[in-house]
C-alpha cells in the first residue's frame, strides 16, 4: 500500500496534489483546518482510500497528537512507499519591517518553517524505526531565493525550509537512509494566497501592481497544473536528494 500525506488539502495546491494522488490510487490522508468534502466525494468513486485528520499547524502539540497517529496508520507491513508532502503555507504578514504584526510573524514561522521540521522529524524517525521508504516534498517558493519588499517573514521562512531541506538530504545520504527529501517551487498559481497579495498595498508591498497584471493576463497556472506535475515527478521520476525542483523544468 502507497501513502501520500498531504498539508493544506482543502483548497488550492493541495487540493489539486490529492485529487491527483487519489486518481494514480494512492491512498491520500488529508491534513487542514477544515475538510474538502469534495475530496471524500471523488475518492467514494475510486479504489484509493481517503482519510481526513483536523489540525492547527500553528500548534506544537497539535502536530505532536495528529502527526504521531497518522504515522502509525501508515507505516505498517503492507506499507510499500510513505510520500509526505508538506504544502501548506501563509504569505502574511505582507508588510515592511517595523510595522509587522508579532502574531501574524509568530503563525507564518509556525506554518512555514516549524511545522514542517516537526513532522518531517517524527515521520523520519518512525521510518527508519520501521524500515519504510520515506519521501518527503516541501513546497517551497521563488521567494526563497530574492528579497522581496514586504515579504521579509515569508522570504526568510521559504528559504530556511530549502536550507533545512538540503540538510536533511545531507544526513541522509551520509547514513545510507531510504529516506529522500526535495523541495518543490510551484511558481505563480491562480489560488487564494494570490489573492491575499493583490489584496495589499502598495506601502506594504511594493510589487503589487505586477501581481495584478499576473491576474489580468491570464499568467497564474491552475493549480491543478503544477500539482500534476509534482506528482509526476513524485510518482515516475528518479529524484536528487535534496534539490529544489522548479516547476518550469518540468513542464
């Protein structure tokens, strides 16, 4: 049996990476706030089996109590391959530094950053213990790799999450692990954190009139788009431990 454990399910990229995963009958256990019906629907029409687990990835003991049950539901006998894909993901707060807001800072470093060191930490670990193969995707950004005005918090987030990324890969091929990790940045998709954007100010982030045009353009993928691709390359390709896959190369 093959897993996908997928963050930020219920909308946008996530969404997308699970309806995807569940059509290649992948068994897809979902993870967010609140459920995607719709996902518990396309699966009743497959063969994949679906499962849907709340969680406030802002909460520590949170990611403790959920990640600790999903990963004894999927690392067992019959358990062939375990993909992790850890999605979700908050831009805000999209201000310049000396007007952040300490909460929304504290839930982007949480979401971005925290989370998924925590689970990637407690799925390796339970792994190894078992002897399962373990893939992980962290999706990460372009923002990773420029400064952009505004995006202090979320710039320096995407661009731990790759060095924690490369890292890890590093461990892991040092010790003949089974585990392999890659990070994957989706570029400019037509979902709900482009609309947080657009909906800023020009104060706040001075690129927004080019984010406008994106929209007006018709230049933001679907997100179903990039979420194939990331399966595509999950599913049929021979990945790089470590590297952060772009998905204009794979299109």
């Amino acid at each position: 049996m093959k897993y996908a454990i997928i963050t930020g399910a219920s909308k946008g990229l996530g969404e997308e990476i699970a309806r995807k995963m569940l059509e290649e009958n992948i068994n897809v256990i979902a993870i967010s706030r609140t459920e995607n019906e719709e996902l518990r629907t396309a699966a009743s029409n497959g063969t994949a089996e679906y499962s849907y687990y709340p969680c406030d990835l802002t909460s520590a003991d949170e990611i403790r109590d959920v990640f600790s049950k999903v990963s004894e539901a999927v690392f067992h006998d019959q358990s062939e391959a375990v993909y992790l894909i850890n999605n979700a993901g908050v831009v805000r707060p999209i201000e310049t530094v000396g007007e952040l807001e300490e909460t929304a800072v504290l839930q982007n470093i949480q979401v971005n950053l925290t989370a998924p060191v925590l689970i990637t930490n407690l799925f390796v670990k339970t792994a190894e213990e078992k002897g399962k193969r373990l893939l992980i995707a962290n999706v990460t950004s372009g923002a990773a790799e420029r400064p952009s005005h505004g995006w202090s918090i979320y710039c320096s987030t995407k661009a731990a999450i790759n060095m924690f990324t490369e890292t890890a890969a590093l461990e892991f091929t040092n010790k003949q692990s089974q585990t392999v990790i890659f990070g994957y940045s989706p570029g400019i998709m037509d979902t709900g954190m482009q609309e947080t954007i657009r909906s800023s100010s020009k104060e706040a982030f001075s690129e927004i009139e080019r984010f406008k045009e994106f929209k007006e353009k018709g230049m933001l993928r679907p997100p179903s788009v990039v979420a194939n691709a990331l399966v595509k390359l999950i599913l049929e390709k021979s990945i790089e431990n470590g590297k952060v896959y772009h998905v204009n190369d794979l299109l």
